[in-house]
C-alpha cells in the first residue's frame, strides 16, 4: 500500500487534531483563558467522601496519639 493512495480524511477511523484544520481554532485551544486550567473540576462525591474519610481517620490517629503522650506526661507529673 503506497501511504500517497490514502486520503486519511476520508478512514471513519483516522482522528486529525482540529487545529491543522483551523487557525482560529486553535488560537482558541492555546491562547483563551478558559483553556488555560481546569480550576472547575470538581471531584466526584464519592471520590472526594474517600479523600475526607482518610483525611479524618488519619487526623484521628494523630489527636489518640496525642491523647496518649498527655496522659502519660501527666501520670508522671503525679
């Protein structure tokens, strides 16, 4: 097959990137703001109640062990 005989716009399955298409498409892509960053994602609940629970149980484990340490300290100050 000679790659010259193939018009890849015309495979059902080629994909082109839109902006060898258009000049002010792709201006669009790389120069708008809103294209700079994606600062509206937001975390599925799911996912972002997973992120908390880990958050909790590992602040947990840090305030028993500092519950801990003070009970000790203040057994030995008796």
């Amino acid at each position: 097959m000679n790659g010259a005989d193939i018009d890849s716009d015309r495979d059902p399955y080629h994909i082109t990137m839109p902006f060898r298409k258009s000049d002010e498409l792709r201006k669009m892509i790389f120069d708008e703001p809103e294209f700079e960053t994606d600062e509206e994602y937001k975390k599925e609940t799911e996912e972002q109640d997973k992120e908390n629970a880990g958050l909790v149980d590992c602040q947990n484990k840090i305030l028993d062990t500092m519950q801990k340490t003070l009970l000790k300290m203040t057994n030995e100050l008796k």
